[in-house]
C-alpha cells in the first residue's frame, strides 16, 4: 500500500495535490461532477476487475 512507504508528511502533500487537481470549482471540495471528470480518464473497471 502507498502509504506504508511515504512519511505521513509526503502523504499529505499528495492527498493535498490531488484535491487540487480535482476541485475544479475552487470551493476546497470534489462534487460528485469533479470525480467523475477525474476517473473518466482512468480504467477504473479494468482495475478492478479479477478474471477468472
């Protein structure tokens, strides 16, 4: 897991980046709208997924 390697230092400044990133509106919150915008880019259900 990702957060058993960083300091919780570094975890925080990635969190903090990813809010950023996602909080198109500004308002220190990510709307529903704002995370779908970020995963639609990701291939979430290939990830998890497990073929059998």
């Amino acid at each position: 897991m990702v957060g058993n390697n960083l300091k919780d230092t570094q975890l925080q400044q990635i969190v903090d980046k990813t809010i950023m990133f996602a909080d198109k509106d500004g308002d220190g919150r990510i709307s529903f709208e704002e995370f779908r915008d970020v995963v639609s880019g990701l291939d979430v259900h290939k990830k998890m997924v497990v073929d059998v």
